[in-house]
C-alpha cells in the first residue's frame, strides 16, 4: 500500500473543528484517547486518506470493536511507514525491530513492576510479621521472584542482541537500498536519478565551468540484433568500466539510459573536449570475440555530444544542447566529437 505523508496544516479554528468531529467518533467506540489513537481518527475526519478511513471503519465499525494491536498496526501502516526508507524489506524489518524491542521492554516493565510489588509486601511482613514461618515463606517467595527477575532480565539482554543483529542487517538493507536507487546495478555507475542530482549541483557552482558531455553507442542497436542482447550488456558493462575510471573530484559518469550515457567536468570546454577524446578512442578499442565461434564483432565506436553550460540555463536547455551536439556527431559519420559551438577541435585551444 502506497500512501502520501499526512500533514496537518490547519490553524486552531480548523484543528478545532476536526476535533470536535473525532472526539464523539471515538467515544462512541469507546476507543482510548492515546495519541496514535487521536492521530487516525484526526485523519480520518479530515479525510487525508479514503484508504485509512476504509480500514478505520472496517476495523472497528461499532462500541466493543476496539483492538489495541489493530490500532496500533494501522498507525504503523499509514503514518510510521511513510517515514521510513522506500523499501518494503527494509520497512518490515524496522517496524519488526520495533516491535521486538517493545515487547522485550513489556515484558521486563511487568516483571520489575511485580518483584517491586513483592518487595513492598516483604517489607510490610518484615516489619510487622512476628511469626517465624512467615518471614521463611516470605524470603523463600522472594528468592523465586528474584530468579524470575534475573530470567527476565537475561532475555531482556538476549532480545537486545537480537535487535543489534537485526539493526546491523537493517543497515546493510539500507545501504543495498540506497546503492540501488542511485547506480546502475548493469554498468556499476550512477543511473540517471543520481545524474539529475550531480548536475543541479554542479550547475549551483557558478564560479567553476560546467560541461557536459552525451554520449551515445554507435549501431547498438544493430549489434544487439546481430550478436544478441548477452553480447549487448557485455558492451554496456565495459564502456560502464571505462567511464567509470574517469570518476573523481571534478568528474561525475552515468548511464543516462539505454546505450546512452552522460558526463559532467568541471572545468573548461577544452579540458572536457580532451576527456572526451579520450573515452572515444578507449571505446573504439575494444576487441570482443563472440564465445561459440571466437569471431570478432565489428568495431564499437561512441558518439560525443559536448556543451559548456551558460549562465542562467535550465538542466533541460543544456541536455537539449547536448543532444543536438550528439545528432550532428551522429551525421558526421559517428564516432566523433562534437562540441557546440565549435567549428574546429583547434579552436578550444
């Protein structure tokens, strides 16, 4: 279940509105005002959520309908969960922690709460009690509620190093989550989402030059046909090696889609243009053989788009750029490079 984050934008007057109308709806379910309680029923009477409201209803359409596990589960579902990371395995195993760590706490609360209450009676025997068998049945009690305590007490220590495990394997879920939301699990390199990013940043540093360079496998098209969508990836995933060399400080590559990828340089139109002759004679040198016949498949070349970003453009006018830049190195004949607004490679100079 997808569901937007609740917000809670009203001012007092509309807040108290919505009160008014969920207090009564509670009441007459007879359902604690706890504040997860107050919480779904708030949202349901500003009818944030058809979905919520459905389940609120469904669950406890009447007085003596109130499930506290019920309750708690859908405040789990509708509100916890929307701030957790998007990722359903990483939400379960959260919200089982959780979950595991409260009815450790439970547990153990309950079990101090009755040795204190032992205590206390102890006490009053002690002090008033003369009767000898009393006070031996009172410390004979006391020394079985201790070791129920001590029980408690270990199992309280082996939940917590349940739930360090499980937050070690949370965090390794997170990072797996993260890494795949932002790389190319083919090629090993940024995806485009991560490219968006790096180039808003980018561009938000106008005091240092930004290029861009699209780039595009020539036939790609052609050779998958040819060879087969294996030999494909295999081509992908070695031009996603390559770039990835090029990735530092002042570098950033991904694949921008398909056989299609993007660079961004921080520095001169010159110093890009180098970068990407480069990338294009280290593409144009692969040699790839097929597995069953060992011939070896025509030459792969790439294609290079090149801009220098100016100031005030938008992402989209200079990925347009780009493109148009990439289409006229497509109409020269492929693999070459061109850089917008350049007629000739010794005027970057």
């Amino acid at each position: 279940m997808t569901v937007k984050r609740m917000a809670f934008p009203e001012d007092l007057r509309t807040s108290s509105d919505y009160l008014r109308m969920a207090v009564p709806l509670m009441i007459e379910r007879k359902i604690p005002p706890t504040p997860y309680n107050y919480a779904l029923w708030y949202a349901h009477v500003q009818q944030i959520s058809p979905e919520l409201s459905k389940a609120l209803l469904e669950q406890f359409p009447s007085a003596g309908s109130y499930d506290h596990d019920k309750s708690e589960s859908l405040f789990f579902e509708f509100f916890v969960k929307n701030y957790l990371p998007n990722n359903q395995q990483a939400q379960n195993l959260l919200v089982s922690i959780v979950s595991q760590l409260a009815r450790a706490v439970s547990r153990n609360v309950k079990g101090t709460e009755t040795y204190g209450s032992a205590l206390k009676d102890a006490m009053e025997i002690f002090d008033a009690a003369v009767d000898q068998q009393k006070i031996r049945d009172m410390l004979t009690q006391l020394l079985t509620d201790t070791a129920t305590v001590e029980t408690l007490n270990v199992e309280f220590q082996l939940e917590l190093q349940s739930a360090r495990v499980e937050v070690e394997k949370l965090r390794r879920e997170l990072e797996e989550s993260q890494y795949s939301a932002r790389f190319d699990t083919l090629t090993r390199i940024a995806n485009r989402r991560a490219f968006n990013d790096a180039f808003i940043q980018a561009l938000g540093m106008p005091e240092e030059p930004t290029c861009l360079l699209l780039l595009d496998l020539d036939k790609f098209k052609v050779c998958n046909d040819t060879y087969g969508h294996l030999m494909g990836d295999r081509i992908l995933e070695i031009v996603g090696e390559i770039l990835g060399g090029f990735q530092s400080d002042t570098i950033f590559v991904a694949r921008y889609g398909g056989e299609e990828f993007t660079v961004i340089v921080k520095g001169s139109l010159a110093a890009a243009h180098d970068i990407a002759e480069t990338i294009r004679q280290k593409v144009s040198a692969i040699h790839l053989k097929k597995k069953d016949t060992h011939d070896l498949i025509g030459v792969i070349t790439v294609s290079i788009g090149l801009v220098l970003a100016r100031v005030g453009e938008t992402p989209e006018e200079i990925i347009g750029r780009a493109d148009a830049a990439l289409y006229r190195a497509k109409d020269q004949g492929r693999n070459c490079v061109v850089a917008d607004g350049v007629e000739d490679a010794a005027d970057l100079a």
